[in-house]
C-alpha cells in the first residue's frame, strides 16, 4: 500500500483531532481506569464522533501496569467502525507486538534534542530516525496498510538545553519522512512554547511536508495551550492531539503535565470555524468516567467548569 492511500485516514481539507489520553494521559498517573472504564471511554468518544485516538503503549508491564491490557482495547477498538487505532512503540519487541495486531498506526519517538534523547532513551536521535527506518521496513514486510508515525518530541523547547533550533526540528522531520514515516508530528513536550514559536514551526512544517499532513502535539504546562492550538490552526496543521481532561505527561520529560484539554480543543476549532464531527456536550460527559476511576488525578478543563453553550450545534 502507497504512503498516499494510508494517509487516506487524515483526510485532507478537515481538521483531525486524536484522543491520546488512553495513552499519554496514563503515562504519569497514580491510578487509572479498569479495563472496562477504559473501554467504556473508548466507546463512548467513537459514538460522540472521535475516529482518532492513541490506544496505550507496548511497555514491560512491570513498569507500567496501566498499559498491561493495551490487547483489550486493540480487540475493542477493532468493533468500532471507522477507528483508527494508534500504539505507541519504542523498540523493535514493540514494533514486532504492534505489526502483529489489529493496529492502524505505530507512533515512534525521535528527540529534537541529542541531550534529551541520549539522556531519556540512551539512543542518539540518529539511531532513532534510523529506528524509524527499521519501523519502516518491518511494517512493508508485515503489515504495509499501518501507517508509521514520526513523533519529534521537544521540539518547541527542551527540558534539559532549554531553546531548540527550529531547523534542526525541520532536519529531524525530513529524516523521517525520508526514512519511511508516513507522518511526522512536533510534540511541545513540556509545554515551552508560545505562539508565536508555534506559528513559525508550523509555516516551516507546511513548507516541508507539502500535501503531507503532520500532527501538532501541545502541553498546557505553563497555560499556554488552547493558545497555541489556535496559533497552529492559524498556520496550517491539520492535525492535533489533545487528552481528555487534559491528562498527561511524558514520565522521561522532567517538568512534563498535561496535554491540551481534547474537550477545550475540539470547542476552540468549532469556533474557529473547523468542523470537528464531534458532539462536544457528549464528549464532555465522558469526564464522568474518569472522575470515578480516577478520584485521585486533577481533571483540567473551561468546557468542563462553565459548559457549552446552550442551543448550539456541534457535530458536522
């Protein structure tokens, strides 16, 4: 299958937005969700119009329990029509578990910085992008409709050296694509980034990928994400990630908190005039699942305090 016909799931001309609060927003938390909370959230975001989402990662359960039933929710994803099914993989026993199922995409991780990727995965970023080449090639050999994902992370600021260039962000992108990724993303990992820095990256991301779609991941770390979202919107991505409730963090990204709110950022494009498909006053419901899982864990969110407004209508 051509790289073209897998990018048939972020269809162009539209907004996507991708639930990775199954995945990301479990990463760092004191508790979660039984299976069946899990995929009751599952189910009930795919009724409310969300086709997107990042299901957990192939991680030694020891570490980290709370993806130990990943398989579960592959199987429950498999039922719902029309879901495109994302994992994240981080080494080829991962890839190999990931090519062996029913999944839609693995997401690798490349670092936009060499002190963050040697000091978080003891991996240089060229042996990442050369990771990515080894995604590539096992998913031509094993499974050629799953679609291979490129995630930079820190790309819009680093934990340890601070500032990032952006063009060596925009060299890693190419190297990717150049390797085999389908799509690549630039992940605001702990949340640096203003709008300005977000708008720049973007131009220079739509520069590069051309028809290409790439994919926009944000943090709310420092109140700055529904900004950001807005200032990626403005400058082309067609493509974000947001976590119900705005969970999240990465566990290897010190200073790391939640995603942007998913609810908040599917309001913010209906306002900015995006169709989403997505019914907003059922996707805010949902909540509910995670206040009695999770009674432990902060939930974020202004949709959530003042709700939506009345008699309106939101799914396209």
């Amino acid at each position: 299958m051509s790289r073209i016909n897998r990018l048939s799931a972020y269809p162009a001309g539209r907004i996507t937005l991708r639930e990775v609060g199954l995945r990301d927003g479990l990463q760092i938390v004191r508790s979660w969700p039984s299976t069946a909370a899990k995929i009751d959230w599952l189910t009930r975001e795919h009724a409310a119009g969300v086709r997107h989402f990042e299901l957990g990662s192939f991680l030694p359960a020891a570490r980290f329990p709370q993806f130990a039933d990943l398989p579960a929710l592959i199987d429950a994803a498999g039922a719902l029509p029309g879901l495109h099914a994302a994992v994240l993989t981080l080494n080829e026993r991962a890839m190999d578990a990931a090519f062996a199922s029913p999944i839609s995409e693995v997401v690798c991780v490349v670092s936009a910085t060499e002190e963050h990727s040697l000091a978080n995965i003891r991996r240089s970023r060229a042996d990442s992008v050369a990771l990515v080449r080894r995604a590539a090639q096992m998913r031509d050999a094993q499974a050629p409709d799953v679609l291979v994902n490129a995630g930079i992370a820190m790309a819009l600021g680093c934990s340890i050296t601070g500032a990032v260039d952006p063009s060596e962000v925009l060299r890693l992108a190419e190297a990717c694509l150049d390797a085999g990724a389908d799509i690549v993303g630039i992940a605001d990992t702990v949340g640096y980034a203003g709008p300005r820095e977000v708008a720049m990256l973007c131009d220079g991301m739509t520069r590069l990928c051309g028809d290409t779609p790439f994919i926009v991941h944000l943090h709310d770390t420092r109140g700055t994400g529904i900004a950001n979202a807005a200032a990626a919107l403005d400058h082309g991505a067609p493509v974000l990630d947001g976590a119900l409730a705005g969970l999240g963090g990465c566990p290897f990204a010190p200073g790391a908190t939640g995603n942007v709110v998913f609810e908040d950022l599917a309001y913010l494009c209906e306002r900015m005039g995006f169709a989403t498909g997505i019914d907003i006053p059922a996707l805010a419901a949902i909540r509910g699942i995670l206040a009695t899982e999770m009674p432990d864990e902060t939930l974020f969110g202004a949709l959530a305090r003042s709700g939506p407004p009345a008699n309106m209508a939101w799914r396209a």
